[in-house]
C-alpha cells in the first residue's frame, strides 16, 4: 500500500489522521484504550463535561432500535474539575489530540467551563449546544439561531483553544443555524449529535427510557447526517467534522466527499471496538485503490 | 491489546423451554474469568448493533469451555437460538468484577431467581464449606443438578407449585432462620431488594448481581447506571464495569 496523506487540519491543529471518536461513546478513553491503540486516533473527542458534575437522567438510558439506538443518559459527568484532575494527564500519555466536549445550562455555565479550561492542555474544544437554555424556558440553545450565535460569541471569547461548535439536527434549517455559529465566530463546527427519537415496549405499554425520549445515533441516522454536513458544507467556510452512524472506511468516504474535513465514530464502538481504526485503514485502502494521495484532492468533490 | 474474539459454538440445546445452554470453545478466557462475570454476544439479527450482555454460567479450564445459559426473550436470544454446532459467535469478555469470595467465609447462602440462576453455578463450584443454594422460578426449575452435583444442598421454589415449595425465594426466606457469613444473589430485582432488606436485618452480608441495559459494556458509555451510596454520598456507578456484583449495601434500592 502506498501512504496516503491523510493528515488535516482543523483551526491550525494537525491531526495525523482525520478519524475521531464521538463524543460521549468512547468516555475519556480509558475504556476503549484497552482495544485500540489511542496514539493511532486523530483525536480523542471526550464525553460532554460541565462546570459541575451531573447526575444524567435515570436507568434504563438505552434502547436499541433498528439500525441505530437511542439513549438518554443525560450528560452524566463528573464536571470540569475532576477531568482535568484526572483525564486529560491520562490522555497526555499518547500521541493523539484531546478535543474536549463541553456541556451547560446556561451561557454562563459554558463560559465558566471554558475559563477552567484556559490552562488545561488540551487542542480543541467542542460546544455542545445540544441542551436546554435553563434561563430561556428550557428552549434547546441548537435549535434558535440567535442564541447559537451568542453562545458561541460568548465561549469563544473566553475559550483560549480554536472552538468547534457541535450542532444538533433537531432543527428546520440547519444551515441557518450553521451560519450563526460561524458568525458567533466558530472557527470549525461538528454535526451531527443525535436526533430526537422514542422507543416503547408494547408488552408493557410503557416508553423504554425511563426519560421517555432519547437520542437516536448508529447507521439509520446516516443519510440525514450526510445530508446535513452536504449542505452546511456548500454554505460556510470553516472545517466540518461529520458524524452520525459512520461504521466503516466506505461511510467515512461519503461525508469527506459530502464536504468534510474529518469524520467522528460513536454508535459503532459499541458494535465493533475497533472501529476508530478499522475507519481508518479503510479510508486509506479507498486513497490507493482511487489513486488519492491527498484527502484534500476528494474532500467535497463529487463529480 | 483486548479483542473480540470469534469463538466457535461446540452446543446449543433448549435444556427448558425458552432456556438455552451455549457451549464456546473459548480458550481465550477460560483462565482468566470469574464467577459473575459476563461475556457481550454480538448476535447476527438484522438492524441490531448492540451486544448482548449474558453471565457466564460455568468455565471448564480443561476442556477451554465456556457456557451461558440465556431465555429467549427478544431478537438477540433468538438470533442466538438458532446458531448451530460449528457456527461462530463474535463474543466480547470477560467483562465486570464478578463475585467476591472472602476467604474466611463459611457458610454459603446463594439464591438464585430465574434467568439469574445460571451464573451461581461457577459461584458455587468455587465455593468452599457449607453451601446452601435457594432457587426461585415461575415454573421448570432449571439447573438443580448442577447445583448438586458441586455439593450445595438445593431449596426449590415454583409460582405456580410444580416442583418444591409453591412461592417464591422470599417466601422461603421468610420462613428460614438463615445463618450465613455470605449470600451472593442475582435475580429480578424486586428479589434482589427483598434479600438486601433481610441481610440488613440480619447482619449479613450480601453481593447482588445487577442488570441494566447496556451499549458498549466496558464503561464508556454510562448508560448502565446504579445508584450507590458510599457514607451518605450518593453515586452512580456502571454496573458493566464497577459491577454487576454489588454488595447490597451499597446500593440505593427505593427508585
Ligand atoms: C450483566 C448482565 C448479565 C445477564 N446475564 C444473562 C444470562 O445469563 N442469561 C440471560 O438469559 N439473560 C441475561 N441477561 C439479560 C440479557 O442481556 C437480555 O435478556 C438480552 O440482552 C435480551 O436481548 P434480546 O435481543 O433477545 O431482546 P430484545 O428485547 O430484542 O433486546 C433489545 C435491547 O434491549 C436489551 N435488553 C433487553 N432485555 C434486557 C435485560 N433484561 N437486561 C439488559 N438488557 C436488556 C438488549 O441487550 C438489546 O440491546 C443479562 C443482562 C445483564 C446486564
Ligand atoms: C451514549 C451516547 C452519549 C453521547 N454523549 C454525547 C455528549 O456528551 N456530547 C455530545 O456532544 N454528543 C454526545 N453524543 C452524540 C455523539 O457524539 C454523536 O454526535 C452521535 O451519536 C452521532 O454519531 P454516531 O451515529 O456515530 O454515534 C452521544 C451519543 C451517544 C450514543
Ligand atoms: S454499558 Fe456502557 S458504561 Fe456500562
């Protein structure tokens, strides 16, 4: 196999590869470091932290479905303290990036989780605005362009690492929310987080989450995730790193011609713990087989 | 590196209806696992991506066997149901803490509700002393002669009174004046509570095995969770990972 070029690069950070994991399937690594080789990630995406830690909804939070799952764990964490205390040292170790997921209840809450992390030794930090804007009725911050826009405004001025804005496809018009987090000044942004689903179990006429509805993730969100990255990326100018039910070197592909800098794996851990790598070594079997010496000679080029 | 391992399935026979013992030629962990532990299946059902988590029911290091006992209740035990002698499984394992076996202990009281039986079998061929064994089930009890055959005496109860005591482990319970150093539990968890309730009471200890949904099964994922409570702290812990044996102390059981 020849070697391809497959570094990129997201706001002035090099990734040896463009294949993270998702944030929230893969912890702080710990766990799936025991299967894969963590220094062969492009980077780490760590599970959503906050300014405090948080309990997460009750059990059951999971609940497969047909080609995906569905899951309400509610940002469960142990907050910002604790995981510089004790994560970031351990993902110091490999050579990989540490991108870190941050979660809020408000705009002050992101800031503060930010600020904490001004002197942490990190690469990248990713904003999940996937919650409820405690302060605006519960209003999910993702779904309301202006709020996107001044979260992100309001992070990115205290934040000291590029900032990677997640957005959630809970929305009419993705792109509209795109574009508010570039003008809040996102310098790169990640899609998709999961889509609002439910599950019941008709034996006991009861929802199978204990929090009735959860997030849907895994392969039967895909085409909605690469539909989605396909049309942010034709409408803004920053990195995109897609993500919603990629599971092999072929769906990896398809969101780097859809536009994509660099693709996450979540849902498929769980299938197959060494999917982060198996995406990779695909990817590069794809780049021989095409003759690709460069990700950038594909990235959005469909013919 | 830790790795999934395709291992081949040497038996697969319906010992009870709906209930099905699965041998694995599994060389791989034979040596290292324990008594309570479980193994995550990766079933062949269409649109399915999660494993299975399933207890692992015995280990025999000579001939590099593993079995589970699993019921048929959903797409993943079926899948499972229907794989052949000579089919391969893509098994994960071994996974959670297992049981804690204190070496000064005694005297043994293993109770065993349902599907939750399978898993004492190991338990108690590990076991040293006196071993009694209590077994609930709505009706055919499975696993008696394993239980024997490792020395345990074996108290039967049956909802609907077809073999042993009609009633349940509790009804038992109560009406036993148990004296033990240790009991170790896995069950539906009304069970598990009940018997939580009487070690407090009766100043013994006790390891319960919990059960909860689970996705990636290694303790990435937080979705497994138990609420525990160390001094008054109240935390959650993964059962996949910190688990599935609790002692029952620890756990917050009014949820
Ligand atoms: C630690 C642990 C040990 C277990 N040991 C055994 C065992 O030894 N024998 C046995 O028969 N069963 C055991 N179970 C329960 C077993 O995992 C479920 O019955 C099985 O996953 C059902 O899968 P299914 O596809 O047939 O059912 P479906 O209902 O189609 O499954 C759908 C989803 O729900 C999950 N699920 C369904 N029921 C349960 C359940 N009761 N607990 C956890 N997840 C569930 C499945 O894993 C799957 O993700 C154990 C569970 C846990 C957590
Ligand atoms: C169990 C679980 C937990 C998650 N936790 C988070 C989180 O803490 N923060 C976040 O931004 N996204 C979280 N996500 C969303 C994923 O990062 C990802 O955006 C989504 O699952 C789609 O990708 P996938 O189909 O590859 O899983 C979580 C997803 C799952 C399945
Ligand atoms: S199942 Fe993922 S943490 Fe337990």
């Amino acid at each position: 196999m020849t070697n391809p070029n497959i570094k990129v690069n997201i706001a002035e950070v090099e990734l040896k590869n463009p294949v993270m994991t998702a944030s929230g399937t893969f912890g702080s690594g710990r766990e799936y470091g025991e299967y894969v080789d963590l220094n062969k990630l492009g980077a780490v995406v760590v599970k959503g932290v906050a300014k405090e830690p948080w309990d997460g909804n009750p059990t059951p939070r999971i609940a497969e479905t047909y080609g995906g799952m569905l899951n309400s764990v509610g940002l469960q964490n142990p907050g910002v303290d604790e995981f510089i205390e004790k994560d970031i040292p351990f993902l110091r170790q490999f050579d990989t990036k540490i991108i870190v997921n941050i979660a809020g209840k408000s705009i002050e809450d992101y800031c503060e989780v930010a600020k904490k992390l001004i002197k942490a030794d990190i690469d990248l930090i990713e904003l999940n605005i996937s919650c409820p804007n405690v302060k605006a009725g519960g209003v999910n911050f993702g779904t309301d362009p202006a709020m996107v826009e001044e979260v992100t405004k309001a992070v990115k001025k205290v934040a000291k690492q590029p900032l990677i804005v997640k957005l959630t496809p809970n929305v009419t018009d993705i792109v509209a929310i795109a574009k508010a987090a570039v003008r809040g000044g996102a310098d790169a942004l990640s899609l998709i987080n999961t889509l609002l689903g439910m599950a019941i179990d008709i034996h006991k006429r009861k929802p199978i989450l204990a929090n009735t509805v959860g997030g849907l993730s895994g392969p039967a969100i895909k085409p909605v995730a690469l539909r989605m990255v396909y049309q942010v990326a034709n409408a803004v100018d920053v990195p995109i790193i897609g993500m919603g039910g990629i599971a092999n070197g072929e769906d990896a592909v398809e969101f780097i011609l859809a536009g994509a800098s660099a693709v996450a794996v979540g849902t498929a851990n769980f299938n197959n713990p060494t999917a982060t790598i198996d995406v990779i070594d695909e990817v590069k079997e794809y780049m021989d087989k095409y003759n690709v010496e460069n990700l950038d000679d594909i990235r959005g080029k469909l013919l | 590196m830790k790795q999934t391992h395709k291992v081949k399935i040497v038996d697969n026979v319906e010992i009870s209806p709906g209930i099905y013992k699965i041998d694995l030629l599994f060389k791989e962990i034979v040596e290292s696992a324990k008594a309570g532990q479980f193994v995550n299946m990766y079933t062949n059902s269409s649109g399915s991506l999660l494993p299975r988590p399933i207890s692992i029911s015995q280990i025999n290091k000579e001939k590099n066997v593993l079995t589970i006992v699993y019921a048929v209740v959903g797409k993943g035990t079926k899948a499972l149901s229907e794989m052949k002698i000579g089919d391969e499984v893509k098994v994960l394992g071994p996974l959670g803490n297992g049981f804690n076996i204190p070496k000064e202990a005694e005297n043994h009281i293993v109770i065993g509700g349902g599907i939750g039986a399978p898993p004492l079998v190991e338990l108690v061929k590990q076991l040293k002393g006196n071993i009694e064994v209590y077994l609930g089930f709505r009706s055919n009890p499975i696993l008696i002669e394993e239980f024997k055959e490792y020395g345990a005496k074996v108290y039967v109860a049956t909802e609907d009174g077809s073999v042993g005591i009609k009633g349940n482990v509790r009804d038992i319970l109560k009406e036993k004046n148990l004296k033990a150093d240790m009991i170790y539990s896995c069950g539906p968890k009304p069970m598990l509570k009940a018997i939580a309730k009487y070690a407090t009471e009766n100043g013994i200890k006790a390891q319960v095995s919990m059960e909860e949904r689970m996705a990636c099964g290694i303790g990435a994922c937080v979705g497994c969770t138990c609420k525990t409570k160390k001094k008054e702290e109240v935390q959650n812990k993964k059962v996949c990972k910190d688990g599935p044996v609790f002692y029952s102390e620890e756990v917050v059981w009014n949820d």
